[in-house]
C-alpha cells in the first residue's frame, strides 16, 4: 500500500534528476582559462588595494601613532620617562604602510 502512494513521487524526483543533471565537459585549457582570468581580476585587485585598503590602514595608523605618541608625552610629563618604543614601531609601520603602494 505505502508502495503506491511514494511511487508517483519517486517517479516525478527521478524525471527532475535526470531533466536538470547534465555532464560537465571541461576544455582542453583549463589552467590557461585561469591564469587569463587571474590577469584579468590582478590589475582590478591591484587598484582597489592600492585606493582602498591602503588609505584605510594609513589613517588608522596615523590616528594610532599621534594617540601613543601623546599618551607616552602625558606619561613622560608625569613619570619623566619617555618611552619611544610604541610610537616607533607605530611610525615606521606607518612609512612602511605609506610607501607600499609605490
């Protein structure tokens, strides 16, 4: 009895199966078809890189550098010590950062 009723049902997946499956053929160039691709979509990452996420790491560096760079001057007005090590590495990765791109 269950048998008659999931039949139709069966049926009607196995016609959908074999309606949309169809076999992939892949061409004889394959990797060439990639590395064009990747040619292509390396000047556009290039530029977006170079305009956009550069510029991004730059003023969040700059911003960084000069809130250290005060901090450790309110620590030296307070203690008489000056450390030079945060804002250093701070500014060195922000010359690294703008001559990057270039």
């Amino acid at each position: 009895m269950q048998l008659k009723k999931w039949f139709p049902v069966l049926c009607l997946a196995l016609l959908f199966v074999s309606l949309y499956s169809s076999t992939a053929l892949a061409d004889s160039n394959v990797a060439g078809a990639i590395e064009q691709t990747w040619q292509a979509a390396a000047g556009q990452i290039k530029s977006v890189v170079n305009s956009v996420v550069f510029p991004a790491i730059d003023l969040s560096l700059a911003i960084l550098f000069f809130v250290k760079l005060s901090t450790a001057y309110l620590d030296y007005r307070k203690h008489g010590q000056f450390d030079f090590t945060a804002p250093a590495i701070l500014f060195f990765g922000l010359i690294f950062s703008l001559t990057a791109p270039l």
